[in-house]
C-alpha cells in the first residue's frame, strides 16, 4: 500500500502542486498529468494528506516553476526527426564503443503447455505495428544523432530446438543460446532494434526471449511490452477480447514535444536547482576496490542477489510509516550509510531512475523516457538515524521535483570533466522498482519470467530493489566485474542486510556506531586473524641474548666492518669493558647514554656496552643539525654520551661527559672482560629513538627489552635469520630498524657487516659490499634499493630482500623479484618495536601487501568510531602485543593521545598504539597499506590520496622516483605538486606526464606543476625528506600551456574544426580537446567534421587522451592530403 509520503513524492514528482489553504485542500497539475488512478488515490487520502501537509510545513519543497508546454500531440514525420536527451546519451556511448552490449535489455518467459508459435509471430508483428519506437533506426547529421521511423520492420523469431539433446543439456544449452543473444551488439542505424527467439526445450516447453536495445525502450516498456503481447496473443489464439486502446502519440512526439519544451525555457528553474544541489560534488565516490580502475571504463558484469527474510522485509516497511517515511528513503539512507561507512566520505552521490512518464499520454507508450538524477547525501556530523532520515528525505523530495532535467544535459551544463575511467555524477546507482513482471497468464500456457544471468554492468555498482509480496524484499546487486570481485559483493550485501536490522531497531543512534558486521566477522578480525601467541623467554634483555651466544660460538666472526673483524669473544669483551666504566661513571638500570658515533665497529661496541650497564641508548646521528642533536640531548637529561674524537669537544661544551672509545683505551684496557652482573631486567628500557614530531621538536619513543626481544625471537623464525647470515648493515643508528640489522645478526650467531655512511650512501660502491662480503641478508628502504639498482647491480643469487620503513613501489617490487631470492615486504612504526607485520612477496599484487603481523603482535583495523571496519575497507592501524613501546619520554599527553586502551568484542581491555596509517584486510587475512591520514589532501572539494598519484607516476619506466605534495601557490590556493626524479637518461615533458596520469587518474588529481629533479632529498633515515623539497612556484617547469602554432595542412585543418567548434579564438598543436572546454556530444561532431573534408573517421576516444599533434601524427599516414586543402571554411553548418 503507497504511503502518503510516497503518493506525495509521486506528484511532485509531476509538478502537482499540493497546498492547504485553511481546511481546504488545493491541488494544481499541468493538464494530462493527474491519471484516474492518481486522482482515486488522492481523494481516498484527502484526510491524511492533509494532515501530512500540516505536519511537515516548509520543510516540503515546493515544486519549480518552469512550465512546460501544455499540448502533447502527434507530429508531421519528417525524414529525420530530433531523439530525445536520454536517447542522445545513449547514441554518444554507441559512438563511443560500437560493439557494447552494455545497453542490452532482455526479457524472457518459460512457456509450459501448448503453445501456438504462429500467434506468436503475429503478436509480434502486431507489437511491431503498434510501437514506432520499434521501427526506429538512428542516424548522424553533422555529428549531431537524428532518428527515422520506418513504416514497416519485421522482427525475426529465431529458432533453437534443443529438444533432440539429452534432457540433461538441454537448460544448460538454452542459457549459453540466450547469453549469446543478449550480447549481441545493435546497429542502431537499421530497425528494428530488438532480437528475439523461440527455444523448443520440449513439445510442450519453450522460451522465448526478446532483446531491446536500451535507446527505444527502458525498464517499464518492458511491463508494457510483455503486458501487450498478453492482450495480443490472447485475442489471437481466442479470436475474442476487447482491442488495445489506440496510442495518442508515440515516443517520437514526446522527443519532439521535450525539444520545444526545453527551447521555451522549461528546464530553466531545473538547471538553476541542481547548479546549486551539486556544487562542488565530488566527481568520484572512493569505494574500496578489488582490482585498479581500468583506464577506460568498462562494461563487464555480474549480479549477486540479497533476498531479506519476509519478517526484516515487514520490520523495514513498518518502521517507514512509524517515521511518517517512505520506503525509498529507508532503504536509501541505509544505502548510504554502507557507502560512506566503506568510502569514509560524508559527501556522497547516487544516482537513481525516475520513469519520468508523468504524462498520462505516454503511460503505455514504449520508448526511453527515464531519466537519472542525483541524490547527492550529506552525512557530515555523523548524525543518529533520524537526522539523516529527514536530510534525505527533504533531497529526495526536491530532486523529484526537479527530474525534468536530462541527466546528459546536465552534465553538459555543468561542465563536468568526462573521464574514460568512470560515469560522470556518480558511479553508484540506487533505485526501487515498482515494476511487477509476474502473473502472466496465456491461453493453454504456464508463463513465468526468468531471470536471465548479468554479464554487464553500467556502472561500478547498481543496486535494483524489487517487492515480492510472497519473499519480501529483494536486492539485486549488478557490479563491474573489472574492479570488484564476487566475495565482495557478497560481502557487502550481508553488510547491509546488517545495517538494514541496525537502522529498524536503532534509529537513534549515530550512523557511525550502527553495527554492521556479523558476530562471527567481528570474532575473524578480531580474534582468529591475531592468533599470533609464540612462547619466548620474556624475562630475557637484548644483551642477554647476545652473551648467551657469545658463551655458544665465541670464535664466530659477528662483526666486520672495512677490513677488520670481530669475533663474538672479542666483541663481548670489548662491550664489557665499556660497560664496567659506563657503571663507574654512574651509569645503571634505565640511565640513558647517547651514543654520537659515525657508523664503525666502536658504534657497535658502543650501543651494546650500554645495554650491558644496564643502560638504554640513545642514537645522535652526526648527520643531523646541531640545534636537533642539543633538543634530544636535553630532553633525554644525558649526563654521558659515547662519542669519538670529531665530536668530543661539543659534547664537554654541552657540559656532558664525554666517553671517547679511540682516546679512552687505557682506562678501558684497566676494565674486566668479562660480563658485569645483570642489572637491566625485561621491563626496563633498552634504547630511546627520536622521531620527528608534529610540533617540530622531536619525540623520544622508549623501547624496552621485552619488546625487543619478543620482535627478534619473531625475526629469527621469519623472515628467518640463521648463524650462517652475513647480515648486510646499511641504515643509521637513528633509525630504529638498524636494531635488527645489529641484534638480529647477535643474538642467533650470525655475522654483521657493517657498512659505513659512505658507502651506504653510494650506490656502487654499496653494490660492491653486498658482493665482496658474501651477504645473504640485506635491508634497506625503497630509497636505497633504487640507489642500487640504479648503479647497475643485477642482484646476487640467494640474497634475502628486506624492504620498509617506507611503502613497497610495485615496479621497485618487480625488479627486486627479477633477482634469484627472497623478497619481503616490512612494515611498523617505531612505537610497536621496528617491524609489526612483514610479507614475502611472491605474486603482482597491486599495491603490495605489508602483511601478517608477527609473533605475539595484534592488528586492529578499525573505523573512526572504534568498530572493526570490514576485509576491503580502509581502516586506522592500531597494534597491540608485546610490542608497544612505553610511551613518549616528558610527553604524557601525546602518550596518551596516541597509546590507548580499548575494550573489544571477544578480546577485552587491551593497549594499543593508533599509527595514524591507513590499511585494510584482504580476504586472506593480509593487511594492505592504503596511506597515511596526513597524506590524505582534499584540494578543490576533491578527497586525495597523494600516494596514488604517486604510484602511477613511479609506474612509468622513465621515472626513478616521485614525490606528490600539496602546496599552496597563494593563499587559499591548494594546489598538486609532483617532484620527479627521471631514470638515467631519460626525461619527460609535463604533457608527457599529465598524459601518463590521465590514463589511470581523473582531471582532479593531475599535478598542476611537475618539478624534475636530479634526485629526492632523503632523511638521513633514508625516507623521503619532504621539508627539503623547493619552492615548486619559483623556477621550476610548469604545467602551464605554452602555445605551439599547428603545422601546415592537417594540423591547421584539425584546429580550425576545433577551434570553429569550440568557439575559441586559437588551437594550439599541443592542445587537448577537453581541456580546451569539450564535451562528449561536441567531440562527435568534431570526428564529423574531420571526417568529411578528409574521408578519415578518427576514433573519438583519442580525443580524450592526445593533443591535436599527436592526433594528427597519427592520421597522416592514413590520409591523402590535397595540397589544395585549406583550413579555412573546415567547418561548414
């Protein structure tokens, strides 16, 4: 039964104005627009309507003002005739792709009985007859679609008899034959536009299957097709029955009637609204993906199918009318709830179909009269269910009262960029269908409509509703099969059939704290996928473990380092001697030492003499500025420093005291060699690393040796570290990971080879050391990889690959996995103990992985309100387990911002560290890494993730490494930046750049200025120091364009079109054609022209891509040029 809501919706929906003037109802429609059932609908609820109106006030819109003409009436049938603007759209996307059978429509019924195939063929002949939309046929004029009604059109009946095949292949041979039916592309330039075919199953089974093309006939010509082929047939067989009506007009009138129409300004008020409603949209919804958006958009499909239980189906319905709603907008404000809480966005469009026959001549006319508009959602404020009820509502309400404006036009108008690589407005598609195909009946015959399987798909993802009042509601789920894959759909269906049970029985709660996950998903991400308990001694320290193994291989080489050599005897005593005099000097349990040394055998020494006194340590890289060494030193409170001959001076003029092991080697001969007695226990700290912080200052993070044990013990079992590694060491004390580079070597009986800052900083020469040492372990960040295979090292045989501390670039991935080994992909923050989660990399997956996480650590991947978020869905990283550091030295208040505890289903008060890293499940349980929270830019109302631009730039074999910020060229004035560093001998220009990007990014997300450098400037830690990148307003190569004249005779004939075509005064040779100002019908007019003054039809397609000289290039060799062919007077008309 409609609601009152709903029947309002319904006639504002045809510009019927409702009002009440006191106790009186007024009620005002354009003529021919209130249907009798309309009118028996309105004066049964006259009462309630009333009330309705009363309630609600000016929270209603008001319907617009435009007028459309009031005469809808047959026209003279000219040799061409205008299409309509839903008609015009669809003729541009057949340009666009010739073959698509995206826009495919088919309907198929089971015939069970005795059927009479020659009625059949007249019913068809008589639909043929009746509907002229059936013998229409389209045609080009100038680049311009026109259309042609043909007085007769036969519509073939193909036949399949499969009834002579074993019974057991006989369905399954029917459904491959109408598969291949319903995928055979149209010409839309011959009539009629509809396939059809009879499949004997049997003497007394059929099924017949009729295909339309989309341009002349959408969903509920469909009802009337089918409906009238039961009329027909009835009447045919029988040889009784009442005619059918004559029609008053047919769909060729209503386009014309819609063209003058539009000419009197009726859609003026129309454009005006959604100018408004969609300013500032954002042109792409982010959902989760399986698989990277192809560059052009493609058309491959399927469909999964939600059936709700009748009692959720009754549940849904009844809450609608308790909120004095519509089931429309309960089922869509859930939709959208699922898509902001999969995209994070709280701006959100979906599109919806309106039939859009509000006109009671077109009610049994077949044709493509819907219209699509956008429903554009405002969830910001995550607001309870009843706020974004009504939000909804009042959108919804006053999109429908402005669904006269052609969704095409719209777009024009708007001037929305078009990109290949998604539908303009919205990519997601949301309707209700009270469309009922059930409940035919033919003489002789049991008829039932079969669903057909889906192989494509219009948009990234459409969501059909149907209410079958035996089964309760149903959600058809058609997507692109190209980006998502099945187990997600199906995924995501069960999560809004969560949500749907959520929003009935919780509508005052805020949208982001509704469940949306089954009990047993949340116990998966959880529980099952942090089952990572491993026993280790955890009463153990760091350099316990060291001792343990110097006392079970003393004679082991565990330290080189340029042409020396240390075995473990001689490297534990030199530790302990240095430990014994760090105790005399007041040195003991949790003092903190810095350590200020450049990279050699006495760092070394240095760092486990500490640990030795019971001390922690605290890296000073000579690399960094004085000003940032001195702010670490006093905020650590160092009373002594280990340092050498270079530095000793600044630091006894620090007041500090000062342990020089090359100038302290008597007093250190004087000191026993044997281990001092354990002072350091499991829980105290071993080291304390700074990291740079939000404010400028930075951030001591203190580690202690449980946590460091724990992730070392995890570290020899994987990625696996024998006493047979030669365990390469590259990175500077400073950064944490060199804590496995030095202890994860020391504490198994292995060998560390140390490479000094020298040599680690040049690619050759570190390429050298790999080699000449004989190295099976070697970790470095992405940076530093590159360096080395830049230096033209090809790899060595058997070499264990570690790559982190920054994201794992898939080319950088491709090339190391060309090299014989192993190659693992690493991930943590210095808060959880180095690494938390690693991966080995054995497949293309895009992006790479980071992983599962290690022994004894949890990863929680949660939603801004502390839920789970869903496999596929970006969530903040938040880690648990042994790992976790202490906190932050003297700032209680970030530790506590940042550490904190949680209560979770199945696991209970737990402390974890928010990393501010954005990641998501796969459905295998690895973790993918998505960004950073802080490198996620919005520039322009457009949400960014500079990451991905900076993937696709690093995917061109001409680019060594690329850096996207976002900077402001004045104030206000957000705009993309791209450094480039270019791969030996190569170099690009911005076109070149901008092009490469187009392909995989849209408009929105291009750089407005690229930056070529000679290199990135790195951290000292290896990572891209993004503080030292310059000025990208001041000397650099802009993006700008710079305008080259065409060259004679195809390029000046080329600009001329364009140029007559765009109204602009000058083309340029390196010009784009949309980014000139072009659209997609213009740009078929384009192809048009050129095809007529040269004979040559160019692919419109490129026209989104290249510039006019490349077009150009590409055409001369298919073309004869007339030397007395002039660019003046191209355009004619």
């Amino acid at each position: 039964m409609t609601s009152t809501a709903e029947l309002l919706e319904r006639l504002r929906a045809i510009d019927v104005r409702l009002a009440l003037d006191g106790d009186r109802l007024s009620v005002n429609a354009p003529k021919g627009v209130l249907t009798q059932e309309l009118r028996d609908e309105l004066a049964r609820r006259k009462e309630e309507v009333k009330a309705f109106l009363a309630a609600q006030g000016s929270t209603v819109a008001t319907s617009p003002s435009g007028k459309l003409p009031p005469v809808l009436e047959r026209v003279s049938r000219a040799a061409d005739m205008p299409v309509s603007h839903t008609q015009q759209r669809l003729w541009f996307l057949k340009q666009m792709d010739p073959d698509s059978h995206a826009y495919n429509v088919p309907a198929a019924l089971r015939l069970k009985g005795t059927l009479d195939q020659v009625a059949l063929e007249r019913t068809l002949a008589a639909l043929v007859a009746r509907h002229e939309s059936l013998r229409t046929r389209f045609l080009a004029v100038d680049g311009t679609p026109r259309c042609a009604v043909d007085k007769q059109a036969v519509v073939t009946l193909e036949q399949l008899d499969l009834s002579t095949l074993p019974p057991a292949e006989r369905e399954p041979a029917a459904v491959r034959a109408m598969e291949a039916m319903t995928k055979r592309p149209f010409d839309i330039s011959r009539a009629p536009l509809m396939h059809a075919m009879l499949v004997r199953i049997a003497n007394d089974s059929h099924i017949a299957l009729f295909v339309f093309d989309h341009i002349i006939a959408d969903g509920l010509s469909l009802g009337i097709f089918l409906a009238e082929f039961q009329e027909l047939y009835r009447r045919d067989v029988t040889g009784s029955g009442v005619p059918l009506p004559e029609l008053p007009v047919q769909y060729i009138d209503y386009a014309e009637w819609e063209r003058r129409a539009f000419a009197q300004g009726a859609i003026d008020d129309h454009l005006a609204f959604w100018k408004r409603q969609l300013a500032g949209v954002p042109s792409l919804l982010p959902l989760p993906t399986d698989h990277p958006r192809p560059p052009v958009q493609t058309t491959h499909g399927a469909r999964s199918v939600l059936q709700l239980s009748p009692v959720l189906s009754q549940q849904i319905k009844a809450f609608a009318r308790g909120e004095g709603t519509t089931l429309f907008i309960v089922l869509l404000t859930s939709f959208q709830v699922l898509l902001h809480r999969y995209s994070g966005e709280t701006d959100l469009a979906v599109g919806s179909a309106i039939a859009n026959r509000g006109r009671s001549e077109v009610e049994r006319v077949m044709g493509y009269f819907a219209n699509n508009i956008v429903l554009r959602g405002d969830l910001s404020g995550n607001p309870t269910v009843r706020e974004l009820l009504a939000r909804t509502r009042v959108t919804a309400l006053n999109a429908y009262a402005h669904q006269d404006m052609p969704f095409d036009k719209l777009v024009e108008e708007l001037s929305i960029p078009r990109e290949l690589n998604h539908s303009p407005l919205f990519q997601v598609m949301f309707v209700l269908q009270n469309l009922s195909l059930t409940g035919f009946e033919l003489p002789g015959l049991v008829c039932e409509v079969m669903e057909l399987p889906v192989t494509t798909a219009r948009f990234d993802l459409a969501v059909d509703i149907f209410d079958f009042p035996q089964h309760g509601l149903r959600a058809y789920f058609e997507y692109n099969t190209d980006i998502f894959d099945a187990v997600t759909i199906e995924r995501m269906q069960r999560h809004f059939e969560r949500l749907l049970e959520a929003v009935v029985a919780m509508p005052e709660a805020r949208i982001g704290d509704l469940p949306i996950l089954a009990d047993e998903e949340v116990q998966g991400l959880l529980c099952d996928w942090n089952r990572t308990a491993v026993e280790y001694p955890r009463e153990q320290t760091v350099h316990g473990l060291f001792e343990q193994q110097a006392r079970s291989t003393p004679d082991a080489i565990a330290l080189v380092f340029e042409d020396s050599e240390l075995s473990y005897r001689e490297l534990n005593g030199r530790a302990n001697r240095l430990a014994h005099h760090l105790r005399e000097l007041g040195v003991g349990r949790e003092t903190l030492v810095g350590v200020w040394m450049e990279r050699s055998a006495d760092m070394v020494v240095a760092v486990l003499g500490v640990l030795k006194a019971g001390g922690a340590y605290v890296p000073l890289d000579p690399a960094f500025p004085r000003d940032r060494l001195d702010y670490m030193m006093a905020d650590a409170a160092l009373s002594v420093v280990i340092t050498e001959a270079p530095m000793a001076e600044e630091v006894s003029g620090a007041g500090l005291r000062a342990v020089r092991l090359d100038g302290d080697a008597d007093v250190l001969a004087r000191m026993p060699a044997d281990d001092p007695a354990p002072l350091a226990e499991a829980g105290n700290l071993a080291y304390v690393i700074y990291t740079s912080g939000s404010t400028g200052r930075p951030k001591g993070v203190m580690l202690e040796h449980r946590s460091v044990v724990n992730f070392l013990l995890s570290m020899h079992r994987e990625p696996g570290i024998t006493a047979q590694d030669r365990f390469v060491s590259v990175t500077t004390l400073s950064f944490d990971i060199a804590g496995l580079e030095i202890h994860g070597p020391l504490t198994v009986g292995g060998t560390v080879v140390l490479a000094s800052r020298a040599t680690a900083l040049d690619g050759v020469r570190l390429a050298e050391l790999v080699e000449r040492s004989a190295a099976t372990l070697l970790q470095a960040t992405p940076a530093t990889w590159r360096l080395l295979l830049d230096s033209g090292w090809q790899g060595r045989p058997g070499l264990k690959m570690l790559c982190g501390g920054e994201g794992l670039p898939r080319d950088l991935a491709d090339k190391l996995l060309a090299i014989p080994g192993e190659l693992w992909n690493m991930y943590g923050p210095t808060e959880t103990t180095i690494w938390s989660t690693l991966w080995r990399v054995t497949d293309t997956a895009r992006p790479v992985p980071i992983g599962r996480p290690i022994a004894n650590t949890q990863t929680y991947v949660l939603e801004p309100s502390g839920l789970p978020a869903p496999i596929g869905v970006g969530g903040e990283l938040c880690i648990g387990g042994d790992g976790l550091a202490r906190g932050y030295r003297n700032r209680d208040d970030l530790t506590a911002e940042k550490f904190v505890t949680l209560d979770l289903p199945g696991v209970g008060s737990t402390r974890v560290y928010r990393t501010g890293d954005v990641v998501r499940w796969l459905a295998d349980g690895r973790l993918e890494f998505v960004g950073r929270r802080d490198h996620q830019v919005k520039v322009r109302g457009f949400r960014i993730e500079l990451g991905e631009i900076e993937s696709v730039l690093e995917s061109h074999e001409a680019v060594r490494q690329a850096v996207v910020v976002a900077r402001e060229a004045a104030p206000g004035d957000l705009r993309l930046v791209a450094y480039v560093a270019y791969a030996p001998g190569e170099d690009l220009t911005v076109s070149d750049v901008r092009r490469h990007l187009r392909r995989d990014l849209p408009d929105y997300m291009l750089p407005s200025v690229v930056v070529a450098l000679d290199a990135i400037p790195l951290t000292p830690n290896g990572k891209v120091d993004r503080a030292a990148l310059p000025d990208p307003f001041r000397d650099v190569q802009r993006s700008d364009r710079q305008y080259t004249p065409p060259a004679p005779g195809l390029e000046q004939l080329m600009a001329q079109v364009w140029a007559d075509l765009l109204k602009v005064e000058r083309v340029g040779a390196d010009d784009n054609f949309f980014e000139l100002g072009g659209h997609s019908l213009l740009s078929l007019r384009v192809v048009a022209a050129i095809e007529k003054q040269t004979g040559w039809r160019m692919d419109p397609r490129t026209l989104f891509f290249q510039t006019l000289r490349q077009i150009a290039a590409a055409a001369s060799a298919r073309i004869t040029m007339d030397e007395s062919v002039k660019p003046e007077g191209a355009l004619r008309g």
